[in-house]
C-alpha cells in the first residue's frame, strides 16, 4: 500500500481538539493526527480547515493524504472505493485551484498512484506523463510509466494465448497472431523501453527498472515471434538484463553488508 508523508508541517504543537478558532488550529490538530497515524481524526481536521478556508490549497492536500492512506489496493468493497474517490476528489481539486509547484507534484504523485492501486492505468499514465512536465528528472516516474506499459501489454498476450491454447512453453507461431499482438503491444512496449532507459540514465543502478527491461524485451519477442531473429534478439538482450540485475542486487547487498560491519 502507498504511504503519503506529510512534507510539511503547519504550525507547530502537540494535538488538541479542535477550537473552531482558525483554519491554522485545524491544520496543526491534523497534522499531528496524521502523524500518529489516527487518519480518521485527521481526516475531521483538514476538512474543517478547508472548510474555514476553501482556497487553502494545504488543506486539501492533507485532506486527500488522509483518505489515501485509509484506502486499501485490491479490496473492492464500496466503502474502500470510497475512501479513494473521495482523495481522488481531493488530490484534483488541489489542480484547479493554485498550488506551488511542490504542491502540485505531490498532488498530481498521489493522484497517479491511487489511479494505479486501482487499476485505472489509462488514467494514471496521463497522470504520470502530466507529472514529467514538472519533475521531470524523478527516475520513478518514468520507472512507473514503464511498469504500466508491461501491465498493459501482458493481460492482452495471455489473453491471445489462452485462446490459443497455447502452453507455457509454447511460441505463438500464427503469422496473423503475431501481427495482431504487435497491433496491440508494440507502441506500449517500445515506449516503456524508453522510459527505463530515461530512468537508468537518472539513477544507474535502478535494479527495479532493470527487471522491467528484462520483462518488456520478452513481450517484445513475442510479438516479433514472426521475426525468428529479431525474436533471438530480443530474448539475448532480455537475459543480458537479467544478468545485470543480478548483479547489482549482489553489488547492493555487498556494499550494505561492508557498511554495516564498519
């Protein structure tokens, strides 16, 4: 489950109840709610905030903080989905209204990973590309953009499999079946090789975003599979990948056991 840390904090103070005297009030008896992770009571505080003073666009951060860490990925009751709509609701409204440049990156972060948690990949891609016009050097972001195009790509492939009835093991070799898989993947696949490229650049020993390269490479060769060379190709390259995961975990979890033994 996504975490959502609060990066600033009001005013300072221990938690009281809420005196009604200023939105500020408010906001430090929330504050201090969130961080001892009493949501619910949190949740009380920036809405009365926000609505002492609707245009406070901190208030509605929190607020959709709040709802966002009570929201729970995979469980589809109507109470659940609520609670994500309802930080959806929140995390937009923080758009329209005039937010830092900082406010506006956490907002348009949390709305893009609630989008994904529910599975709403079409809109947390558009998201995450609108996220890159203002932070464009998180190597996360392009690493996410990455893992929704495989997600993306993966659900139609098996799909076309089973309806073959194809094995685990067995290679799609229907030239109209390659042609539809690549009708289908291509564009998504090539562009999140590009993003991980874009993220290694940023952050070298990315080993997440190694994997995924490992990953998309294979559903590249398995619409290429009309290509048996490119197909080759595609597979070498995907195994190189996962040699150089491999090697930087190890590279990794060397380094951390030569730093804790000093």
């Amino acid at each position: 489950m996504a975490r959502f840390l609060l990066l600033a904090v009001v005013v300072a103070g221990g938690l009281c109840p809420s005196l009604g005297q200023s939105a500020s009030d408010e906001m430090r008896a929330g504050v201090e709610a969130y961080k001892l992770a009493l949501y619910d009571q949190a949740i009380v505080y920036f809405q009365k905030a926000a609505e002492m003073e609707p245009t406070l666009v901190i208030a509605h951060l929190y607020l959709a903080y709040a709802h966002a860490q009570e929201y729970i990925p995979g469980a589809e009751s109507p109470s659940n989905l609520l609670r994500a709509e309802r930080a959806i609701r929140e995390f937009k409204l923080v758009l329209t209204q005039q937010p830092s440049i900082e406010q506006r990156v956490q907002s348009l972060q949390g709305l893009a990973s609630l989008q994904y948690n529910m599975k709403q990949f079409d809109a947390a891609r558009e998201t995450y590309e609108e996220l890159l016009k203002y932070d464009a050097e998180n190597s996360e972001t392009y690493y996410s953009l990455a893992v929704i195009g495989w997600t993306q790509t993966y659900t139609p492939r098996m799909e076309l499999r089973a309806s073959m009835h194809l094995k685990p093991t067995d290679e799609i070799t229907t030239v109209s079946a390659c042609a539809l898989l690549r009708s289908m993947n291509q564009k998504k696949v090539e562009d999140g090789i590009q993003k991980l490229q874009k993220a290694l650049e940023l952050r070298c020993d990315y080993d997440d975003a190694m994997a995924y390269m490992n990953l998309l490479y294979r559903e590249k060769a398995e619409y290429e599979c009309d290509e048996p060379e490119q197909r080759a190709a595609d597979l070498k390259t995907a195994d190189e990948w996962v040699d150089r995961t491999i090697a930087t975990k190890n590279a990794k979890a060397e380094k951390a056991a030569a730093n804790s033994s000093q």
